[in-house]
C-alpha cells in the first residue's frame, strides 16, 4: 500500500495506508524523537480493541494512556480541560506528543488539545474509523462543538503522521462503516465522476468490506482530500468544497441532538437535500440526483431527514462556518463531479427542500 505525502508550505506529513499496520511497531512510531513524551488518547470502545499493540509500539516513550467516554457528545470545551488535566497531573511537557487512536472525534479532540497544550505540541493520527481514515485525519482540521453549533470551537493544526490500517474496518459496526462511505461518495460527487462511476460498480463490494475496493476507495479519497487541502489549507476557497452536504449535516447533527444522528449519516442526507436544492434551482438533472440518491441508499445510509422544525433548522444554517456576512453558502452540484458554492439560493428553494424532506 502506498505513503501518501501531504505538502505544505510549513512542512508536509506522510499519510501510510497498510493493512495490519497496527501490528508493526515501526509503521507507527515513524521517527518519533528518543526522549520524546507520548499520550495516547482514546476511548472506551477502541481502546479495548487496539490499543495493547499501540501501547507497546510507544512502550520506550512512557506512554500516558487518556480514555475518554465514546460518542459525539465527548466533544466539548469540557473533554479539552479534563485532557489538559491528565496532561498536566502526569508532568508532561513540551516535547511531549499526542496520538490519536480513535475514530473522527477523538481525532478531533486530540488535534485540538495538542494545538492548545502549553501552545502547541506535535500529534500523530491513528484513525480506526472509516470515515476518520478517508476524511477527518487529514488536513489539520481539530475541534469540538457548542450547543449552537458542530466544530464552531477549534483550529487548523496538522499532524505530523497519519497512519491507516484498513483492517480495523473489520470490527466496525456496519452503522459506522456505512457512515463512513458517505465521505467517500463525496469525494465522487464533488470532483471525480470517474471515481463516482466507480463506487457506482463496487459499492457492493465496500460494504461487504472487500479488502481489494477499500484499499482503493481510501487512496483514492485521501488523494482528493490532501489534493484540496495543498490548495487551501485553510478552507479560504476551494477546500470549501470539501463540505458538500454538511451545511444541511451539520443541522441534522445538533437539531437531532449530537450523538443521535453519526455524522456520516447526516452528511449523507445533506448530500440528497443538496442534489434537490440544486435540481430547483437548475444546475442539475434529474437523473444525476436519482444516481446519487441510489448510492447513498446502497451504502446503507438513511435517505430521509429526521422531523425538525423549519425555524430552528435555519438558524442552525445560519452558523455555519461557510456563512458570510450574515448569508448562508451552500455547496451544490452542477453535474456529478463538478460542485460549486454560492449564496445564492433563494428562500422559496430552500424552504421547498426543506418541505420535501420533512423539515417544516
């Protein structure tokens, strides 16, 4: 399997894809520094699954093992400051190093309590997750969420090693793997129709977790992504892209209660109610949102919103990261594989969308 390398202009990272990679010591350590501190954070669910062969890849660097509870709802300003406590009880100092072992959101809670500890130590990404493996443990973005809000607290800081081994993909529950391929039919949708067409023919096959198509569905996703983040580390333009159905996801997300809805999920309806504003408004046929739509369902995703209100679904749009000067950006579709963001969608669209899936 290959070594990815993602180039910026502070310093690029690799990003390794190798099943089994969590039996090699040496795949996950990389060049860790002698002498070098290492805190291995979490959660309860992953931990008891991979974390005795991690622990022992680190054992000369004194590992500090934090676990923290699983879910969604972990990710708070309140996780950060009981981190930062352990952090702190076990003496640990500059040089010491974060590792991420977990799916989206440990990732996210540890790149962000590494951005923040004494300002700033080094973090790796071990992602167990499918969606933390295609989407989350690149490209720097950490966080954790407010009540208004997902991921509106957080930072752009880059790991400095993403390692993926596919074969933690076999204890997933079929729920996450599913969430999972919501990211990757993104990937498709916004910028490959060659890799849509793809998925198309072998969705099958990924959600029976055939080893040959996931080892080409996570290249393949992680080439795009590091792609878009070269361009745009910090989402000033085209990285924007990258969040095709999360402006609805996200919505769903805190509307439902984080933690009721994985995001994945979210994200995969978002994507359905992006293709019908898009449909509305005349940049896309038909039978590219029948296409989308039916590769949403072969993954396993749900194709319906759950029922929220109207009013404040809007006002969760409202706080979207993408929002400027007051107006909501969405990212639509002109044809599958090729997307656009604009604000410009008027209100009677918008609410028909909404209608049309249930939010009133």
């Amino acid at each position: 399997m290959p070594i990815l390398t993602l180039d910026l202009p502070q310093g690029g990272y690799p990003i390794r894809i190798e099943a089994g990679a969590l039996t090699r010591p040496e795949a996950l350590r990389g060049a860790v520094e002698p002498g070098r501190r290492v805190a291995i954070i979490t959660n309860t669910v992953v931990g008891p699954l991979y974390l005795a062969p991690v622990a022992a890849a680190f054992a000369a660097h004194d590992p500090l093992i934090i676990t923290l509870p699983d879910g969604e709802a972990q990710k708070t300003l309140a996780t950060i400051d009981a981190i930062v406590d352990q952090l702190l009880a076990a003496r640990c100092d500059r040089r010491t190093m974060l590792v991420a072992l977990g799916g989206g959101v440990v990732g996210d809670i540890t790149g962000f309590a590494a951005a923040v500890y004494q300002r700033g130590v080094p973090f790796m990404q071990i992602p167990t997750t499918l969606l933390a493996q295609v989407d989350s443990s690149v490209g720097g973005k950490t966080g954790v969420n407010h009540a208004r809000g997902k991921n509106m607290i957080g930072s752009f800081y880059q790991p400095i090693s993403v390692t993926i081994d596919p074969d933690t993909l076999k204890t997933l529950p079929p729920r996450e793997r599913a969430a999972g391929l919501a990211e990757v039919i993104k990937y498709g949708a916004i910028g490959d129709a060659s890799f849509f067409d793809w998925l198309e023919a072998h969705m099958s096959r990924l959600v029976a977790l055939d080893g040959d198509a996931l080892a080409v569905a996570i290249e393949r996703s992680c080439r795009a992504k590091a792609a878009v983040v070269m361009a745009d580390e910090r989402e000033a333009g085209v990285r924007a892209l990258l969040n095709f159905g999360h402006t609805f996801g996200h919505a769903i997300e805190a509307g439902a209660g984080y933690g009721h809805w994985l995001h994945g999920e979210a994200v995969g309806v978002g994507m359905l109610m992006a293709a019908d504003l898009s449909v509305r408004l005349g940049m896309l046929d038909a039978s590219a949102q029948a296409r989308l739509r039916a590769l949403v369902v072969a993954a396993g995703l749900p194709s319906a919103a759950p029922p929220l209100a109207a009013g404040p679904f809007l006002e969760l749009m409202a706080v979207d990261k993408k929002a400027e000067g007051g107006r909501t950006r969405f990212v639509l579709l002109q044809g599958l594989g090729r997307a656009l963001v604009t604000a410009e969608v008027p209100p009677a669209a918008l609410q028909a969308t909404l209608a049309h899936f249930g939010i009133r």
